[in-house]
C-alpha cells in the first residue's frame, strides 16, 4: 500500500453547486481557452502587443468592421438558436449545414422559377426555406422516433447528401450562363433581403424576432416548460404523461427552420446568388454558440455577436498577417474545449488524499 | 500466511454500515467454511446484500472486521478481495454486453492479476518478476489461455458455453454463468452469490443450485444470498438468518421447520394497529389476468387478476423482484402488458394506453423508483410540483405559463405536505432527502384529492417519522375514499396498512387474504411458491 502513503487525488461527485460558481467556472475556462489562443497566435506571428487591437478595438470602433460583425453576427445567432431549440430536447442536430443548404436550395428555386408577384416573392422564398429546413431536419428526427436512429449520425450524415445535391445544381441546371461559375444566377434586387440603411440588411431584425419567439417558447409557453422535463429527465417526462415525441418534434423541426433562415442570410442576404460553400464551418459555430449559451435563446444571441468579432478579425488577420481563417475555427475548437472540460470541475471536486 | 483448518474460510463478524445515518447493518455476523453450500436468509432490506458487499470489498464497514482464512482483512475495493480469492456475482450483472465472454472473462482476470502483482511487490520482492512477466503476455496468447481456461471450467460445471458469443446475445441464465466463469477463472474459492435464482425458470434454478453443489464438494464455499425458503432446504449445508441488519439466526435447515424459518425472517407479530373499519365501495380498478413479458420472453406477471374499491387499501405484498415493479409500470403504461385487461371505473380498458392518454384519468402514482418516474433532480422543486397540473390549465394558458403562481402554490404544497429542507422553492428537487423528495411527489400527486393511488414502496429507505408520515397520507386518502394500491416488499408495511393483502410470487398472486391477518400465514406464501 505504497500509493496510499504518498497520498494521491481523489475525485468526488460535488453535491451542490450555485449558478455563481457555475458561471466563474465557465467564465475562467473561457478566458483559459482565448489566452491559450492567444498564445498560438503570438507564435503564428501576431505581435502580442496588437492582439487586442485587432480583435477589440478595431473591430469594434471601426465603422465598417462593425457593419461586418453585425452582418456576420445574424446568420450564426440563426445557426446558434436554432442548436439551441434542438438541443433543449436532447436532441444533437448536427445536420444545421443540411438543414442551411435545404433551406437556400428551396428559396433559390422560388427565385429562379420565378414563382408568385415580385412584392411576394421574398416572403414565398423565406416560408420555401424554412419548409426545407424543417423537411431535412424532419428525417432524422422520425427516424429517431420511430426506430430510435441515432440523430447525431444521421443529421450528420445528410449533410453530405445535402451538399452533394447542391453541388449538382450549381455544376448542372443551376450554374450562371452569364460567366459559366458554379453558382446559380443573381437573384434579382426584389429576391434579396431589403437593405436597411447603414449597410445593414433585413437579417437582423429577423434574427431579433427569431430569438424572442424562441425566448418565449422556450422559458414562457406550456411547451416550453414540458421541454424542460424532456430535458431534465426524459424517463420522468414519459412516465408524467407529457407528450414528449410531439416536443421533440417541434423544437427539431424549429431548429431546421432556423438553420434554414441562416442559410438564407447568406445566400439571399450576403451574397445575392446560391454559391457552393455559404454554408461552410456555421454548424459547428452553431454547437458552439448554443452550448457557450446553455442553450439559453437570448443568450445564443450575445454568443453569437462575439462570434461575429472572432470571424471579423480573423480576416483582418488574415489580411494583415497572412493568418489562415483555419486559425478561427482553431480558435473555436479550443474555447469550446475549454468550456466543455470545465464541467467536470462543475459536477466534481478534486481532493489530494494522504 | 498460515492457514488453520480450523479458521472458516470466510468470517465477518460485529459488521455495521450505515447510509446517511440510516442503519443498513447493525453488529452482523456470518461465516463459511470450505466445502459447504450456505444460504444467507432474509426479507429485502435485512442488509443480506450490504454484509456480502462487505465481504466482497465493495463496502468499507464502519465497524467490525473481514476475516478470510483466519486472518484480518480490509478491502478498498473489489479487487483485493477478488486477491483473496472471493468472487461475488451480483443480482445486476456487471459485464460488459459489447464484449465476448472470453473477452469480459479476460477483462476481469487482468484487473486481478494486475492486483495481485501489485500485492505481491508490497509483500516480498520474489513473486513480482513472474506476475509482471503474466502481464506482459500478448494479448492474443493471454486469451487463448483465457478460453481454456473457461472451457476447463465450464466442462467440469457442465455450464455449454460458447466463449466467442458477445454477451449482449445471451440469455439471463447464461450471462449468470458467464459471471460465475468470471470469478472462478479469476480464482475465487469463496463464491458469493446474490439471488441467483430470482431472474431464472424453475428448471435452470435448480441445474444452478446442483451445480453450487459441485463446486462446494470440490472445496468451494459457497454463499447463497437469497430469499427462496425453498432453495435454501433443498441445496444448502447451514443457513444465516437476518433481519433488519442484524443477524438473527443459524442453523441446520434440515433440522429446521418452514414455520421456524418464516418466524426466523419476518420476525415477531407487530402491535395492532386502530383504525376505522374499511367501507369498501365500487371497484374502481380491476386487473385481469395481466401478463407481462421481459424481452427475452420470461413471463414477469403471469395472469394477475385483483380489485381495489374505494375505501380501501389492497397490499400486494411479497419479496421483491417477484413483479412487483413489472405490476406498477404495467399500471401507469410504461410498459404495456403483452395480455390482460386494466379497468379504471367510469373510465374502461387502459392496458394499452400511454402515459399521456392516462393523464386525464387522475391516478396518483407514487412510484418506488423516483428520480426514474416522478421527479426531474436538476429542475426546481416547483416545476416539478406543477408538472403535472400544468396541462388542466392551473397555471397559465398554453401560451403563458404562470411560474409566480406556481411557486406559490408549490410553497403551499411544500408547507402542508411538511416537506423539509426547502430553502427555495426554485431549488432542484435532487438535493432533498430520500424522504422529502418522496413528500413532494406525494405533496404533487395528493394536490387534488386523489381518487385512485398506486403506491410501490412508498417509505423504503425513510427514516422512522417520514415513513411515519408517508403511511398516515395513504390512511388519509383511503378514509377520504380513494382506492388505494399499495405495493410494498416492506411486509410490516402491508400488515400496518391494508385492508386486503395479495401475495406475490413469480409473478402470480398466490394468495389473497383480509386483514387482519396472521403474518405466519401471509410470510409462508411469500416463500413457499418462490
């Protein structure tokens, strides 16, 4: 009983825990995870010195790189809102990148077909959109229901068929007869998404709207409150009688419309045609923002936003530094690591025994 | 280490262990000796299976002492035990159902090889290059010894068992053999068995039980945890009674008479207890002939027919795992039963309808396995208080729920039901205690006057002034006329509270009879059909 001498950790289930402690845990693992990025960053070649200026004052001060963080900010707070409705059932949508190409497939047809009058058109495209996001998202959450098919790899998996099936189109009966690229033609100024003023489209108060009506759904309305049961304790939820397959199935096929309308903001909003990669790296910054935000709507919202700056100054780094935008999803990767190992700190405490 | 033929080869003695103040084992003792086939009697809840997770280093005991071959042991864990050569095989088995039975064997055996190596360098420096050089050992050799190993075994059992099958294939009875493969290829001599008999046919039951035989005439001991009266006169050497932690008894069961034995477990007559005379009314729920099938095909009710009135109280009494929890999942429509009707009065035939459709039918279900079927622990105990009458619109529309009136009502049901250590109302329900949390379920499911009551073992594992209280609500609901069927593996309980007692045993009720009744009587049919 050598080890028993020298003392050695032992790990116990902690027993109760406060929404303080649960916040400084996140906030100190966040903060872990963006020093550690720093550090990265200072190695691939950004003087330390000018990391908060690229990322803080620039991008926030400056006009235009602002428009851009907002223009930015709309589609991932979709992708994010849209994770998070799906998740608060216990349901792992990893199909948001099927679920944005449906979704800008369906409105680009309604534009190319020229279906319904010009003034009609947009709103006939958005309710397209959020019907083939719903429709994708559909699939794997009846097979889950039905015949219990594990969501994370059949969501996952229609991605690719969704891509491929793009694809298809952009490279057939889609691709511009005006310069022969693989992207569909521009839709015409009545299909896109109304500018605003101040370089700022119709996406953000979309978004706005979006995330409140979840907001309610999801803390105010019956359904919601009964997804905090499916949540919590699906075996309990099932034994009180609520109706769980019809929860899950709203908060899925919400999610799919959601991650549809982020499509959207790209493709009809951004960047004006159906091109092949709009959709690219938003459903993992989806699960990201859903999970920073504790699946949280409004919170998602916030999330987002620093998202946004994240994805603004890594193009200017990579502008400026020759920084690959890899460096971004890196950055990505280890704050949600970061976030994602400190709960264990959360459910456990750590104790040296001697 | 000096063996004396005289120590037993398993001694515990003055053992006690407590779970949050609440004594499981109160100075127990036990031992056995090679050679010999020793049953380890008792209700559920005597503390038969904590002593032996004691002797098999799952539990530390707070006080008393292990003592194997003569001298003093203490485990920190399995795997010194399994070092000592005892093997337990418990009533849930723990194998890895992805894997072969070669595999979960081998699984097992390296954790105890590793033990031991690890043993043999704190004790002296000679063995540590042999152990380390088994270790060593490729894996593809290692399981070719492994599975000679098993069909040595199995072969000398006349266990049939194919090692390259994957264990989730298995039947129950054969994932029971694999367990017992496992400890004994390990090198268990002390082989501790929990209720090996509970989830196999009479058949396999016995062809288990002769089998014991053969090992304990090859030298084994073997402990036999169960409850079946009848395994225990045909099969064992001595037996050890216990009772609420202690050890009350052992003996020759040859020597002994049934009627002895029952005493021996159930213990003496409780006091009487006063109350008003039932005034039974209509039935308001009847069961018949409800069977119910595990997945495997094993019939876990078979044919259960019974009737509750109003104004009464119908105990369905009986040791646990005899389905009892098939019975009152069956009723709330977890699981639906494969034949049979249920009978709500007014209502009509609702075997097959789920949860939700019941919903509106209004049984208060207080469900023995409660953070499984009744309360969510990381949500507030004021959501979990609404839940359930959120959908008649008590709070709020569809559209707005009203939380402000739910914590408050939830605060009044908190308050009248004496629900304790409720700081907040919004603080989640998993941090009460056992016999609190089981107050706000019945605080929940009570909030209307309840009309028809599924209880499965409503104050298991309360102390004595929650239990108190738990039992006193279903008095209170009974006299206010609700039918109430309680379902309770506590025999004291069922004595104390019900009109009418239903015995069951292997999924049948064996036996029906009014209060009062002798507990000799009711203790003998719980054991006798077993």
């Amino acid at each position: 009983m050598r080890s028993l001498r020298r003392g050695r950790p032992v790990v116990a289930a902690r027993r109760r825990m406060s929404a303080a402690f649960d916040a400084a845990v996140t906030t100190v693992a966040i903060l872990a995870g963006l020093a550690l990025s720093a550090f990265i960053l200072v190695v691939a070649g950004v003087p330390a010195e000018e990391l908060a200026n690229e990322f803080i004052v620039n991008t926030l001060t400056d006009a235009d790189n602002l428009r851009a963080v907002l223009a930015q900010a709309a589609p991932l707070a979709f992708v994010g809102v849209g994770a998070a409705l799906a998740f608060r059932v216990r349901f792992w949508n990893l199909g948001l990148e099927g679920q944005m190409i449906a979704g800008s497939v369906a409105a680009t047809a309604i534009a190319l077909a020229d279906v319904g009058p010009p003034v009609w058109r947009l709103f006939l495209m958005l309710v397209a959109a959020m019907a083939a996001g719903m429709a994708w998202a559909l699939v794997p959450a009846l097979l889950k229901l039905r015949l219990g098919v594990n969501e994370v790899i059949s969501s996952l998996l229609l991605n690719y068929v969704a891509l491929n099936f793009l694809l298809h189109l952009l490279y057939g009966s889609w691709k511009d007869p005006v310069d022969a690229f693989p992207h569909s033609p521009a839709f015409d100024p009545f299909e896109r998404l109304p500018d605003l003023g101040w370089g700022l489209n119709a996406a953000l108060p979309l978004v706005g709207a979006a995330a409140v009506f979840a907001a309610w759904l999801l803390g105010r309305s019956r359904a919601g409150f009964y997804m905090r049961f499916v949540h919590a304790n699906p075996s309990v939820a099932l034994a009180k009688g609520l109706p769980v397959a019809a929860l899950v199935l709203t908060a899925v096929l919400l999610s799919g419309g959601y991650a549809a309308l982020a499509g959207v903001c790209l493709s009809v909003g951004q960047e004006g045609r159906l091109t092949q990669a709009f959709f690219a790296g938003y459903g993992f910054s989806g699960i990201l923002i859903a999970f920073l935000a504790r699946n949280n709507a409004l919170a998602a919202v916030v999330v987002a936003f620093l998202v946004a700056v994240l994805f603004v100054s890594g193009q200017s780094l990579q502008v400026f530094y020759q920084i690959p935008f890899a460096m971004v999803r890196l950055i990505e990767a280890i704050v949600i690591i970061s976030a994602a190992a400190s709960e264990f700190f959360l459910r456990y405490q750590v104790r040296w025994l001697r | 280490m000096t063996v004396t033929t005289a120590a037993p080869a398993l001694a515990l003695s003055g053992v006690s262990k407590r779970f949050d103040g609440f004594p499981a084992l109160d100075g127990a003792h036990f031992s056995v000796r090679e050679g010999e086939v020793h049953a380890l009697l008792g209700e559920n809840g005597a503390g038969k299976s904590s002593l032996m997770n004691v002797a098999a280093g799952l539990y530390l005991p707070d006080e008393g002492e292990v003592r194997v071959d003569g001298v003093v042991r203490r485990f920190s864990g399995p795997l010194e035990a399994a070092a000592c050569r005892i093997g337990m095989v418990h009533q849930h088995y723990k194998l890895v159902r992805a894997l072969s039975v070669a595999e979960n064997v081998m699984l097992a055996a390296m954790a105890v090889e590793s033990q031991s190596a690890a043993g043999d360098r704190s004790a002296d420096k000679v063995g540590t290059t042999a152990s380390r050089a088994a270790l060593r050992t490729s894996y593809g050799s290692r399981l070719a010894r492994i599975r000679a190993l098993i069909d040595d075994h199995a072969a000398r059992l006349g266990f049939s068992i194919d090692h390259r099958r994957a264990v989730h294939t298995l039947s129950v009875a054969e994932q029971q053999r694999v367990e017992i493969l496992k400890a004994l290829v390990t090198g268990a001599r002390i082989l501790i068995l929990d209720e090996p008999t509970a989830v196999l046919t009479d058949e396999e039951a016995t062809r288990l039980l002769q089998t014991m035989r053969t090992l304990a005439a090859a030298g084994a001991a073997v402990v036999l945890v169960t409850h079946r009266l009848r395994d225990v006169r045909e099969h064992a050497d001595r037996v050890t009674v216990m009772r609420a932690g202690r050890t009350v008894a052992e003996c020759d069961p040859r020597a002994t008479s049934t009627a002895e034995l029952t005493e021996l477990i159930v213990g003496a007559a409780a006091p009487a207890v006063t109350r008003k005379a039932a005034a039974p009314g209509v039935a308001r729920l009847a069961i018949r002939n409800l069977t119910c099938r595990r997945h495997d095909g094993f019939e876990v009710l078979a044919n259960l027919s019974l009737k509750v009135r109003s104004g009464e109280i119908y105990g369905v009494a009986g040791v646990g795992g005899n389905g009892q929890t098939e019975l009152v999942e069956a009723l709330l429509g977890i699981e639906p039963p494969v034949s049979g009707e249920v009978i709500i009065d007014g209502v009509g035939d609702i075997a097959m309808a789920s949860p939700a459709a019941r919903q509106s039918i209004g049984v208060a279900a207080i469900p023995a396995d409660r953070y499984r079927l009744a309360l969510a622990g990381t949500l507030p105990i004021a959501d979990n208080y609404g839940v359930t009458r959120v959908a008649s619109g008590a709070y709020g529309s569809v559209l707005w729920v009203d939380f402000r009136r739910m914590r408050q009502e939830a605060a009044a049901g908190v308050r009248e039901f004496d629900v304790q250590g409720v700081r907040r109302i919004e603080q989640p329900a998993g941090l009460l205690s056992g016999g609190n949390a089981q107050k706000l379920v019945i605080a929940r499911e009570f909030a209307s006057a309840p009309w028809l009551v599924v209880a499965h073992s409503p104050s298991r594992g309360l102390d004595v002034r929650a239990c108190a209280d738990v039992q006193r609500r279903l008095i209170d609901a009974r006299e206010a006329g609700a039918a109430v069927l309680l379902v309770s593996e506590d025999l004291e309980e069922v004595l104390l509270l019900a009109d009418r007692i239903g015995v069951m045993s292997r999924g049948r009720l064996v036996a029906e009879f009014d209060a009062p009744v002798d507990r000799q009587r009711i203790g003998q049919a719980m054991v006798d059909h077993a």
